[in-house]
C-alpha cells in the first residue's frame, strides 16, 4: 500500500530539519502546498451560444453558470470542488487587473450568479467567479473554467483565452449539434492541439438536433483530416440537469454526460495525479539523496577512521568539480540569454510580418469596393483574420520557448548538473490591457437634398457659361441648351464629387485599420515577451537553487567528514548508533518515494513533453559532480 503523500512530506521535512537543511525544507514547503491543493484544471473553451455554460451546469448538477439567448460569458469562472457550496466574486484591487498585486473576494449568494451575471460594458466587473461545490465529479482537484468565448469578439479576447491553454490539464472545445465546424473552431482546435496534449470535443444540443449523429461524424472526419486526435462526446445539458433535479440516472446516461464525466476521471484526473505522484517522488527522492550523502560520509569515517583522509580528500574533488559546474553555469545562462534575445526578436518579426499580411489584405479589400457600406461586415472580418494571425504567432512562440526551455536544461545536464524534475513554466501575471475596438467611418449615405445641392452647384457654371455663349446667337440665356449643359456638368460634379468622397473613406479606412493592427501588435507583442520572461525566470531559479543544494550537501559531507576526527572517544557509539538509524530512515524514505502508485487507465493521449533533462521519476547520484560513489 502506498504511503500518503503529506506523510512522505512530513518524513522528509524532519530529515531535513534534523540535518540542518533549511533550503531543502523550503524545496518541502513548495512542494506541501502543491500536493495539499491539487489543480487539475479544465478549460472549456467555445465560441459564444454553443453552450460552454450549460454544459458546466449540467457537468456540477447545478446552475452556477449564467445562461440565455441575452447572456454572454465576459469573465471566467472557475468551478471546484469543496466542502461546502460557495461563490466569490474575485476584484481586482485599484483596478489593476494581472498586476501581480492583491485582490479583493467578494462573497455572494450562489443563486446570484445565473440571475445577474456581469455586465459586458462595465468597467469594474470582476477578474473572474469562483465557486465551490461538493460534488463527486469534482474530485481530485478537477476545476472546470467557463471561459469567455474565443470566436468573434476580437483578437484580444481571443488570446487571452488561448493564454490559459498552456496551463490546462485538458481543453474542452464546445460546438453544438446545429452544424459542423466553422473555419474559427477548427483553426482554435488546432492550436490548441499544439499546446495543450488532451484535447476533447463536446457537441451540445442533440436534443434539439435530428440530425447530431451526421454533424458528429463530419466533425469526426474533420479531425482526421486535419490530424487532430480529440475524443467526440455528443452531449444534452438540458437533459443533464433535468436529470438532476429528478435524480433519473437513465435520463443522465441518456443526456451523453456520464460517458464525458468517466472520460474526465480515468483519462484527465487519473493521468494528472500519476503525474504529481511522479514529480512527489522525484523531489522526496532528492532530498534524501542530499541527506544521505552527509550522513553516509560521517558514518563511512567512523567505522573506518583509517580512510577519512582518502574521503576528505574525495569530497574535496567532487566539491570542485561542483564550483567548476558553477562557472560553467555562464554556458546554460549564455544559451538562455541569447536564446531570450533571439526570441524576442522573433517575436516582434512574426507578428510583423502576419500584421503586414493581414493588413494588405484589408487595404485590397478597401481599395476593391466602397467600406462605408459595408464597413460592418468588414470589420468582422478583420477581426477574424487578426484573431488567426495573433494566434498562429502565440502557439509558434509557446512551442519555440518550450524548445528554449529544453536547451538550457540538456546543456545544464552536459555541464555536470543533476536530473530536474518536471518544469513548470507557470502563468504570465499580466493580463492584456483593452485594445480599443475598430471605430466606424463615414458610410458614404447622402440624403436626396444633398444629392440635389451637389449637382446644382456643378450645374450652375455649365448653364451660365453655355447661356452666354449662345445668347450671342440672340437666344436666351436660360435656354434648352444651356439646360442641357447644365445637367451634364452637374452630373459630372456629382461624380466626381462621389468619387472623391469614396477616396476619403477609402484612405480614412486604411489609416484606421493601420492603426488598430498596429496597436493589436504592440499589446500582444508585449505579452508574448511578459511569457518569455517567465520563461527565463523559471530557468534561472531552478538551475541555480539546484547548484546551490548540491554544493550545500557536499559542504556538509566535507565538514562533517573533518569533524568526525576530533570526535571524542565517548561519543563515537553513540553518533554511531544515531546516523545508523538515521540512515536508515533515509533509506525507507527513499525506497517509498520510489514505490510504484496504483496503475491508473491508459491515456488515450501521449503524455505532455516536458523541458527536462531526465524522466521525472529519475534521480541521479552525486558523483563526480556532485559527490563520492557509494
């Protein structure tokens, strides 16, 4: 039977303590509060009115989600499991939303939030909801995120659901039963395939489609096509919840939700919890190893005095051969500075180059036809193509930081370093600042009487002049043909008149899409760079606190071996008997931390790839970089 996770914990930090560890017990400490608040996060993610949220009502049994043909999702809520049910409304202090800094949590009643969700245009709306329930589906740590809709509703918004993606344990992606994919879902679908390993797809409203088992298997087939491996689970949320308040476990099965719920423990739970088993071993597993190394050397002089000078004079080796790993470190940091650099360089590059492409596309469309009038649609448009382009340029950045990532730590493990555990890069803190909306233009509408004026001034000359001329002839000057040249120059005025007003709407349009696209690319490249300092951050703490433990434990194992001479002689059994069992503790320890957890399903799935330089589970032993052979 395998030992509790907190215990493990416990016996590890007592070890440590014991032996005067404090930067381990602080490694213990992080990772305490990640096994005591486990986060197995899903995202549900969609375009608006395909029911992202009455599918997380009907996934809890309970309606903590707004919903309604006037209701659109604008903040997140996340959705947990807990004692007691509860819903927080999470502010933004000073409103300074993603600044880092502290929040307030307003505590509301749980029916408020499907009767007065936010409101769209206001300013002061909440970061984000919170709620817990106490429901079995929410078991082991699964939180589910009812995100504001990625497809058609700007760039901005777009990405900062994508944000989330790299952070999630699974993607939910909703479309209903109405029709297969548009363009947007299958271009999101993909990059969020590139970014998140487990994707699943639901399709909502079977109840209200005939045809669903059509649309499912066209949208089967345009996964394969695309080379997508997403599961496909048909689902009813109104049936779900109807199925609730009636406690009909037939009508739940037949909603399609219990087959979406098994899927959710066996594939995405399951896999994260085997997971943070992995990265629990990993950490215990190092933190004896450190410990033992100390207690070895002090036990090894004392049953063998004859031979603490050779184990002083071994430690002293390997202690070097750490310091040269630590001047070496300007080779990983070299990498990983210049890797920075050359990235966010790329970064500024590759949004260019798509804000270029998107915007020759715009200026041809203007140029093609009139944009006043069909201004609307134009601007829908354009948002669809800048929605793309910043989020092909956000996945081609995550994957080229993970890369990154991947460098820095195998050119760490080629300098001498020991195998890290799992890296988790983390959130960017910030969150994008609003980008203003595209502003409307003149749609070129003129009324009848300013149609009439146009022409009239444009005529006026034309009759006068030709009415001069011919009242040489002794006609009169208002007379059939000065009319007649009236008419015709006041129609050429008119033309020309409407043809310089369509190039003053033409070019104000083009300078309006140049300015929108730029201040889209100057957002995005901000936060794109905000990640890749994370990035960098990440890098940065954990190699250097892992140099920092091993050249800690050797200095222990040195110090300790030079005490054990000057032990005096009544003490000698004593400190004997007390590293033996300490040693022995070490090795139970050890030898849990690396106990196998129960076998868990296969994924459907492979597993994510992690920047690492060895299997999570893997430790490596402190020689020749870090230590004597054992």
């Amino acid at each position: 039977m395998a030992v509790p996770k907190t215990e493990l914990i416990d016996r590890a930090a007592a070890l440590a303590a014991e032996c005067d560890r404090p930067d381990l017990q602080r490694r213990l400490d992080e990772v305490r509060r990640r096994v005591e608040r486990p986060s197995v996060r899903v995202l549900v993610v969609g375009e608006p009115k395909k029911g992202k949220s009455s599918l997380v009502n009907g996934l809890v049994g309970a309606p903590v989600c707004a919903v309604g043909e006037d209701v659109t999702t604008v903040v997140p809520t996340v959705v947990a499991g807990g004692t007691e049910p509860r819903a927080e409304l999470v502010h933004a202090v000073d409103g300074a939303p993603g600044t880092g800094e502290a929040v307030r949590r307003e505590r509301v009643p749980l029916s408020s939030l499907a009767s007065r969700p936010p409101d769209p245009d206001d300013e002061h709306r909440p970061l984000r909801i919170e709620v817990t329930l106490p429901r079995r589906v929410l078991d082991g740590g699964l939180e589910l995120v009812d995100t504001p809709g990625p497809g058609g509703i700007g760039a901005v918004p777009s990405l900062s659901a994508l944000d989330l993606v790299p952070g999630a344990d699974a993607v939910l992606v909703v479309t209903d039963a109405t029709q297969e994919f548009t363009a947007p879902e299958m271009a999101f679908l993909e990059q969020a395939a590139a970014l998140c390993p487990t994707v699943l797809l639901a399709i909502t409203k079977t109840d209200v489609a005939p045809g669903w088992r059509t649309v499912a298997e066209l949208d089967r087939r345009h996964l394969a096509d695309r080379g997508v491996e997403a599961p496909v689970f048909p689902v009813s949320s109104a049936l779900a919840l109807l199925a609730a308040q009636q406690g009909d476990a037939e009508l739940r099965e037949e909603s399609g939700l219990g087959a979406l719920v098994q899927h959710l423990r066996e594939q995405v739970v399951a896999r994260a919890e085997a997971l943070a088993r992995r990265s629990l071993a990993h950490d215990v597993a190092t933190v004896t190893q450190h410990l033992r190394l100390a207690t070895r050397t002090e036990l090894a002089g004392l049953e063998d005095p004859a031979s603490q000078d050779a184990l002083v004079q071994d430690l002293e080796s390997a202690r070097a051969s750490v310091d040269q790993l630590r001047r070496r470190s300007s080779r990983w940091q070299q990498i990983l500075g210049d890797g920075v650099t050359d990235l966010m360089a790329d970064i500024d590059y590759d949004l260019r180059d798509r804000s270029r492409v998107v915007t020759r596309e715009a200026e041809e469309a203007i140029d093609a036809d009139d944009p006043g009038a069909l201004w609307p649609e134009f601007s829908s448009w354009l948002q669809q193509r800048i929605e793309i382009a910043v989020a092909d340029s956000f996945v081609w950045a995550e994957q080229r930081s993970r890369y990154l990532a991947d460098q820095v730590v195998e050119q760490f493990a080629r300098d001498g370093g020991a195998a890290l555990p799992e890296l988790a890069i983390g959130e960017a803190t910030d969150v994008l600042a609003a980008v203003v909306d595209l502003p409307e233009i003149d749609d070129g509408y003129l009324r009848l009487r300013e149609r009439f004026l146009i022409g009239v001034r444009g005529s006026y000359t034309g009759v006068l002049m030709t009415g001069l001329a011919t009242s040489l002839a002794g006609m009169a000057l208002i007379n059939p043909i000065s009319l007649a040249a009236g008419v015709l120059l006041g129609r050429k005025a008119y033309n020309d008149d409407k043809a310089q007003r369509l190039q003053r709407r033409q070019a104000e349009a083009k300078s309006v899409v140049r300015r929108h696209v730029d201040e889209v690319v100057f957002q995005v490249g901000k936060h794109l760079k905000d990640r890749l300092r994370v990035v960098q951050r990440t890098l940065r703490d954990l190699l250097g606190d892992t140099v920092e433990e091993m050249t800690q434990s050797l200095t222990d194992a040195v110090r300790v071996a030079q005490r054990t001479t000057k032990e005096a002689a009544g003490e000698h059994a004593a400190r004997l008997r007390t590293l033996r069992q300490r040693l022995e503790r070490i090795d139970a320890l050890a030898a849990e931390a690396r106990r196998p957890a129960p076998t868990s399903p296969a994924p459907t799935s492979p597993a994510p790839a992690r920047a690492s330089s060895a299997p999570p589970g893997a430790t490596r032993p402190l020689t020749a970089a870090g230590g004597p052979p054992r």
